[in-house]
C-alpha cells in the first residue's frame, strides 16, 4: 500500500483541505468502509422516504455493499484506490487491468484501465430533496485522475473505460472528457465512456476537479 | 509488496515473433505483454474455477464456441 497526498474541497467554505490518496486498498478496508458507511446510508435513505422522494431520484449506488467486493481484490488484474480526509474514507475505486480492452475506433484492442466500480462516501452526496449539501467535493475526480495515472503506469498511456450509473453520465461527459461509447445491453443498458491518451492527458494537465 | 523480481525467459525465434508482433498491435512493452497475460489467465482460471464458462461469440455468423483453458 502507497499514499501520496491530494485535494479535495469542502463544500461548507470551498476550503482546499488536504487528502490522501490510496493505492493498495485492502480486503479488509472495504470491510470497514461498509461498516462506516452503512449507517449513513441508512439514513439517508430515511430521510428520502420522510421526503417522499421517488426512488427514481434516489442516489443509485445507496444500495452498493463494498463488502460484497472483497473477493475483487485477490486477483492481479485488480487495483483498489481510495481517499481519506479527516479520519474517514471519503471515496473508493477498484479497477481491473487485463480483462477489457478499448472499443474507441482509434483505439481498438488496445488495453485500459477498468474502472469496475467508484463511489464517494455517503455523506458527500448533495442531495438537495432532503437538504444534504455534501460535506467535500473532488473525490470522484481525484479517484478518475488516479486511474489515468494508473493506466500510464502501466503501459496503457491514460486509456480508461466505465459503465456510468446515469446520475454520473454528465459528470464523466464534461467534466472528466471521457467519450461516449454507447449503451451496453450486456451491463443492464448502462452508458460506456472511454477515455483516449489524449483526452487523459488533458484532464491530468488542467488538474481536474468536480 | 509491489517488489519485482527478475526472471530469465528462454522463448523460440517463433514465439518471440509473436510476443513482438502482439507488443506492436497492443502498443505495449513485452514485459507489458507478458504481465498482461498473467493478469489474465488468472482472471480466466479463476471464473472457470468458480464454475463459469469462457466462450467466444461471433454475431455475424451467429457462433458460440467454449473455449477449453488448461
């Protein structure tokens, strides 16, 4: 396991605070992490049905369970990433290196990082029908940036690929530049984006923030 | 943990063209290569392991063969 520090921003004051970011993240600490973030998903899912919320509206990964991904992390494709500020895990990313390749055109065959699944903490989530504004922002830019970085560490010059849950489309769209590929059937009709060398080197050169 | 180790891989004039062409078309280093294939057949030995099957489809002649990893 590795750390290197990072940013993120709090959301109350927009103050630059200070992260780190891991890489090396351990069975056990997707264990913790679901314990952390359990209860709080609990009650964010409480207060959205005190709220009337539709559960179309609801945030789409409330019901992951990062324990059910331990098992992810035994293999050698697989990389485990996240970001901690102020004690807790603020976000976390596993990513898989061997079992996808590239469909962008200029690109094709050509292997890329695997973003398999990311997520910011719970109580990051702005959540405006229920007045949760978020407690940082950036997570999920710094946890993308990070697996560009891998995808150069390991050969692949900054080629990314992911299934976007539809409330984070826009956000992998302008604001990561990551292309769209289209709809995969075969992953319950999810978008895929794919990010080029050159798209990665822009979004790592310009700093990318949420 | 992520300390590496070097090893001696003695490879036919044929298989090195292959290793060589594959480090061409995938825009990767051999080393590169050869640790992607590792990555893999884990990955693949893993999935058959647990049960899965490993079969490649080709829509436009609407074939699916298993294919049979040792």
């Amino acid at each position: 396991m590795s750390s290197s520090p990072v940013v993120v921003i709090r959301r109350a004051d927009n103050a630059v605070v200070q992260a780190e970011l891991i890489d090396g993240v351990q069975p056990r600490d997707l264990g913790l992490i679901e314990r952390v973030w359990t209860p709080v998903r609990a009650q964010i899912l409480a207060k959205l049905r005190a709220a009337s919320v539709a559960p179309v509206d609801w945030p789409q990964s409330l019901r992951w369970d990062w324990s059910r991904k331990e098992g992810e992390l035994k293999l050698l494709e697989a990389g485990g990433f996240g970001v901690i500020c102020d004690g807790d895990w603020q976000g976390v990313m596993l990513t898989k290196s061997a079992s996808h390749v590239a469909l962008l055109a200029s690109q094709r065959s050509k292997p890329l990082v695997y973003v398999d699944y990311v997520e910011t903490a719970p109580w990051n989530w702005p959540i405006a029908a229920i007045g949760e504004q978020g407690r940082y922002r950036g997570v999920g830019s710094v946890l993308i940036r990070e697996a560009m970085n891998e995808s150069i560490r390991q050969g692949f010059k900054g080629r990314i690929g992911l299934h976007a849950l539809p409330q984070a489309e826009r956000f992998y769209d302008s604001v990561c530049g990551l292309t769209e590929i289209g709809r995969d059937p075969n992953k319950q009709n999810l978008l895929y984006f794919e990010c080029s060398p050159e798209a990665a080197e822009k979004f790592l050169d310009e700093g990318g923030e949420s | 943990m992520n300390e590496k180790r070097t090893m001696t891989l003695n490879l036919t004039d044929v298989e090195m063209g292959v290793l060589e062409e594959l480090a061409r078309r995938k825009d990767l280093s051999k080393t590169a290569v050869i640790r992607q294939a590792l990555r893999l057949y884990q990955t693949v030995d893993m999935r058959l392991g647990r049960g899965e099957k490993l079969i490649f489809e080709d829509e436009a002649e609407k074939k699916k063969s298993e294919v049979m990893v040792l």
